[in-house]
C-alpha cells in the first residue's frame, strides 16, 4: 500500500469515530483501524521471515 493511502484510511477512521461518538457507533472505525494495523502488521512480519 501506498503511505499517502494509510494515512488517508487512518484520517478517515478517525473522523468518523469523531462523528459517530454521540451516536455510541465509535467502534466500528476502530475496529476497520485494528483490523488495517494487523494487516500491516503480518505484511511487515513476513517481510522480516522473508529477509533472513
């Protein structure tokens, strides 16, 4: 992935967790934001396996 389109995905996250906090609907960004930094996180890690 491209780092301008992490950072639009984490910028968007972000402002709807902003938005949806009054409607108790916070949660469902954050759980798109863990699910996309433990699919960067595996990518990083096989890079790593991968390297030795």
């Amino acid at each position: 992935m491209i780092s301008h389109v992490k950072y639009i995905v984490i910028f968007c996250c972000l402002t709807a967790t902003y938005f949806l906090y009054n409607e108790q609907l916070a949660s469902i960004p954050l759980l798109v934001l863990s699910a996309l930094f433990f699919y960067i996180g595996l990518k990083e890690m096989s890079k790593l396996k991968n390297n030795k």
